[in-house]
C-alpha cells in the first residue's frame, strides 16, 4: 500500500519535472545510484544504533515472557491459581514487561522510516510493525506463531501488536480465559491489568526476538545507496494520514470508545514525530545531492521536512502536556499532515528524476 501510494506520487512529479535539456548531466549524476557514499553513512549508523537498541530491548521481552510462562507453568496453567497463589509475582511480571515493550516501541519507530522505505528491508517492517492479521490476506503478515502447548496461531499479525495487545489485555484472543485479570486485588479491573496466555506469549516474544535478530544482521550486510534513501523518503513520508488515523481511533482520542486495540502504550503522536525525525536524517544525507540540481529546492524542500517533524513534535507534546484532541482535530491535523507529506515526497522525487535516481517499487 505505502510503495503503490510512492509511485503515484512519483510518477506525478517526474512527469512534471523532468526533460529539457539536462538528461546528459542526470545521466552522469545517476552512474554514481549504486555505489556506496559517506554521505549516506550516518543512516546506516542510525539504523544500526536503533537495531541494537531493539535488539537489546526484544532481548528483555522474551526474558519477561521466559518468566511468565514458568510462572504459569508452575500451576498447570490455571490462572484462578496463579492470582490465589502468586498475584504479586503476576503483576511485577506483567508490569514489567509491559515497561519493556514501552521501551522498546519508539526504537523500533525511530528507524521505520528506514527499515519500512528500503525495499530490501521492508519486509522486516510488515513482520514487526505494519503487518495485519489473516483476515486481511493482502496485508497479512508472512508467518504463523506455534506454541509450546501445541497451537498454531495463524497469520495473527506483525510482533509489535501481538506483544503490545497480550501484554495490555486489549485482544482478547491473547488473554488467559476464564478468569478476571484482577492483578491488584482491588475487585475490579482497571486498563493496563492483564493476564496474558502464557503459551501464546512466550511463543510470540521468541519469534519477535529472533526476527528482531535478523533485522539487525540484515542492516549489518545493508549498503545503502541514494536510491535507497531517495525511495525510503518518497515512499514513508506520506504515510501521514494512516497513522493520523490510528491515532483517532486509540484510546488517546477516543477514550473508552476506542476501536483500535494497539497503539495503548503510547500515543499514535510519539510514533509520527519518531518517524518524521528518522527521515529529516535521510534527507539531510541526500540533500547535497539535491543541492547538485538545485540549491534553493535542497534547502526548500529539507525546511518543509523540518516543518512538518516540528507540527508532529508539537502535537505530541501537547498532549503529553494534558491537551484532549477530538476525533475531528485528528480528521483535520490528519489532512493537513497529510498534504504536506505528499508535496515533500513530490519534491524529492522530481529531484530523483532530475538526478538520473530511478525510486525502487
């Protein structure tokens, strides 16, 4: 969906940047497309800053998952018995993990912009993070988790939703059954106490690490060229009315109403202004190439960027400081957002044309 969206876009802007008489120089300027530059190193280095970090933090997750399933392993798996007999222990480990996981979710945003723009890593992304369920066979993720009892769960969606919803309690597929997640004892159960199924968990929190893994070793063997950079902002900087939507529809907007199950350890907000600084990073490492074509456009187009990543900031911070945006400020901030983005990527992609860099699909 993301590609197809990139290559309208750009196939609006190089029909209406390119010709004339420069198609000599963009000639000459392409030849250097697939070759390593040390001004693309600092994304690379990021990238793999940001894949230590989730590999560190994934590492944490499946070590609180390790602990929850001995837990529920000690009592056959009978979760009455596990609140009777070990309801402190419960909710640390519960607790715990579900601050790991927090931890853990803005390394994984920061470097989306990368790992989900780069066609050689992007599958990397459907499995972590924008994968759907096997209801949604086009978008559905490429993978089935199998747990140590026996299931298989099939196609349940990318890693972040399975740890982030079994660890919160919101899906109710991931939950122990039959019992009232009740984890401070005060006879009701308020957001945030869950019990998850221990055995889908662990198997979850396995497969997420190991993914996570070979994330960070294909980022390693990763050399990343101005088409990749050129292709990764063309393609995720227009992605803003999606998460705008996710956002409308989280508990950060719409309360107790709200029909998104994710996004509950942080707001929707936090991710777009993570994203949004990744890829001011890509294009700061592609802008001297611009300047190449066109100074005033290189310094045009990397100040919208800019713009846009402070209007994302903004907003977060807003929230974080108490303000309660409505279902239509999400509508409206999400256009706008949204309208923005796509002139950005326009702009970057007509400076690929004019550079002779043809953007992956």
């Amino acid at each position: 969906m993301r590609l197809a969206a990139a290559a309208a876009i750009a196939a609006t802007a190089l029909g209406a940047g390119c010709g004339g008489g420069d198609d000599g120089d963009d000639a000459a300027s392409g030849g250097q497309q697939t070759q390593s530059a040390t001004h693309l190193e600092p994304i690379k280095d990021y990238l793999l800053e940001h894949t230590e970090q989730l590999t560190a933090d994934t590492k944490l997750i499946r070590a609180d998952a390790e602990a929850y399933y001995r837990l529920a392993k000690s009592v056959d798996f009978d979760y009455d018995r596990l609140l009777s007999e070990h309801r402190a222990e419960a909710a640390a480990v519960v607790r715990r993990l579900q601050r790991h996981f927090h931890d853990a979710n803005p390394a994984y945003e920061q470097m989306e912009g990368v790992v989900a723009g780069v066609p050689s890593l992007a599958d990397f992304d459907v499995i972590i993070d924008a994968g759907g369920d096997a209801s949604d066979p086009e978008n559905a993720v490429p993978f089935d988790v199998k747990t140590p009892g026996g299931r298989t769960f099939k196609q349940p969606g990318n890693f972040n939703y399975l740890i982030e919803t079994a660890a919160y309690g919101t899906e109710p597929k991931f939950a122990a059954r039959g019992v009232e997640p009740d984890l401070d004892g005060d006879g009701k159960v308020e957001f945030g106490e869950a019990l998850p199924d221990a055995d889908f968990l662990v198997a979850a929190a396995r497969d997420f690490e190991r993914n996570v893994n070979e994330l960070d070793s294909a980022a390693r063997d990763w050399t990343p060229t101005d088409q990749d950079a050129f292709t990764a902002l063309v393609v995720m900087t227009p992605t803003m009315s999606e998460y705008f939507e996710a956002w409308k529809n989280s508990r950060f907007v719409s309360g107790s109403k709200a029909t998104e199950k994710a996004f509950v350890t942080s707001s929707r907000l936090n991710d777009i202004a993570d994203i949004l600084g990744g890829l001011v990073l890509v294009y700061d490492s592609v802008k001297p190439r611009i300047q190449e074509h066109s100074p005033a456009q290189a310094a045009q187009t990397g100040e919208s960027l800019s713009d846009l990543h402070a209007f994302a900031a903004r907003l977060r911070d807003q929230e974080a400081d108490g303000r309660r945006f409505t279902a239509q400020d999400a509508d409206t901030l999400g256009s706008e957002a949204q309208d923005r983005a796509e002139a950005i990527a326009g702009q970057v992609s007509q400076a690929a044309g004019k550079l002779g860099i043809k953007l992956e699909s």
